[in-house]
C-alpha cells in the first residue's frame, strides 16, 4: 500500500463572507513529522488548523487526515475527532472538575474506557507532562503552565495520531512558556505527529522538520528551518526580522 501523510491540504479555500481567508492553501504532514505554522496575526494559521479537525468547513479543496475525508459531508467527526488532539491558547480544562477527572472524561464518554482503566491512564499522560501530583487538583490551583500541560495530557488520553497546538504558550508569563515548550519537544522526540502555529522562533527553529509561512491566506513559502536563515520572499525575511 503507498504510504499516505498524516494530514493533507489540497488547494483549500475558505472565506467568512466576502474575506477570502484561505486561498488555496496546500501542504502535508507526514508520520512522526513536525510542521510549524507561521506568519502573522490574520493570516490564516488558526483557521487552517481548524480546517483540519473540521470546526470550520472547507469551501473548496480537499483536506484528509489519518485516512478520513474531512471535506465529505458524510465524514464520521467523531472517528477524526479521535485521531486528532487540539490544544488552543486558551486553557482547555473544565474549571469544576479536578485533573484526573478532566483526562478520564473522553476516554470513558467517547471511548467507553472503564473507569479503572482510564484513571490508570490518566497516571500515564500526567507523567508524561510532570503533572503527577497534581491528579486530584482543580484547574485554579495550578499556574497557568501546568494547566496547559494538563491540557496537553488530556489530549494524549485520548490516544491521538496527531496533535495540532494554535499559540498554545501565547497566553502564559514568559517564565513559564519554557515548561510547556519543553513537553511539545518531548512528544515530539517521541515520534508525535504534529502541526504547530507558534510565535516562539527559537522553539520553531528547533523542532520543526518543516516550515509554513502563511501571508494573506497563502503558503508564501515553505521549506525546512533553513528558509528562517535565508528567505526568500521580503514578506518572510520582514517576519523573521521582527519576530512578529
Ligand atoms: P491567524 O491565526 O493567522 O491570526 P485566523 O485564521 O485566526 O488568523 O484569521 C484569519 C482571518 O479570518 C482574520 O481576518 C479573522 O478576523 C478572520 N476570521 C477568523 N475566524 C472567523 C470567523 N469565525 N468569522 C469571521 N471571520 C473570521
Ligand atoms: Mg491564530
């Protein structure tokens, strides 16, 4: 059977009213490969990721993720949903429940996992992230960096065959974007499949085996790390001079 990438956007176009948002956007993500969105505010990144998991529907082009036909109406969400984690900038977690109970809620409602089974799990992606301890914690009692690793680890209960990750350390205190970044790279040295927006250019530098510079909806340029170092279009090189 030919090998088929994780995810793939084909020419996608996707407008909100009369904004044309995505216009023709193409790229692909293969197994164990990390993909780094970029470019800046409004140019399309967010809704690309979402695209991807079907919270917005594509106007035209062809999108497939893990086998699933995302732009077929009769695609079954619920199947996607399961192969693909999101974790946006905004903490994920459900403010009454503690930790453990946030990580067991999916697998056990969307899965059926028995509850044993999903608290042993829970253990699991807590330990993954460093959270161990924090298992009986409400949300509020964690700094805002350890509720996103919580929010990571509730993902990876779910078992996913990629993540996708929209500015997810844009929302933290400079002193604590550092422990969440380094959760990503462990996944990622794991062999996770990801596809990641983020405004950290160091971390982007590090971990991406490809880079998608979005301008105005497009991908204006794409490539390994090295088009950071030398670009090619003045767009590109005017973002990584500033950093925005
Ligand atoms: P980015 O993540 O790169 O900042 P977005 O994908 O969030 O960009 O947004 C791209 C453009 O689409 C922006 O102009 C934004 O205001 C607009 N947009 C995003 N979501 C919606 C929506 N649900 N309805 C209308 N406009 C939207
Ligand atoms: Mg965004």
């Amino acid at each position: 059977m030919p090998h088929a990438p994780i995810v793939s956007l084909r020419d996608v176009h996707k407008s909100f009213g009369s904004l044309k948002v995505l216009d023709g956007v193409s790229f692909s993500v293969e197994r164990g490969e990390v993909l780094v969105l970029i470019g800046r505010s409004g140019s399309g990144k967010s809704t690309a990721l979402r695209c991807i998991d079907r919270f917005e529907r594509i106007d035209e082009g062809a999108i497939e993720v893990c086998g699933h036909r995302v732009d077929d109406p009769g695609v079954d969400l619920r199947a996607l949903r399961q192969d693909v984690g999101i974790v946006f900038q905004s903490y994920n977690l459900f403010p009454h429940l503690t930790i453990e109970e946030n990580i067991i809620l999916a697998p056990c409602a969307v899965k059926g996992m028995a509850k044993g089974q999903a608290r042993d799990l829970a253990r699991q992606v807590l330990a993954q992230v460093g959270l161990e301890d924090k298992l009986h914690s409400y949300p509020e009692q964690l700094s805002g960096g350890q509720q996103q690793r919580g929010a990571i680890a509730r993902s990876l209960a779910m078992q996913p065959k990629v993540m996708l990750f929209d500015e997810v350390t844009s929302a933290l205190d400079p002193e604590l974007t550092g422990e969440v970044l380094r959760v990503i790279e462990a996944l990622a040295a794991d062999g996770m499949t990801m596809v990641m927006v983020t405004h950290e250019m160091g971390f982007a530098r590090g971990i991406a085996d490809t880079v998608v510079f979005m301008h105005r909806g497009k991908v204006h340029e794409a490539g390994t790390t090295a088009i950071l170092a030398s670009p090619a279009t003045p767009e590109l090189a005017q973002f990584v001079g500033t950093g925005l």
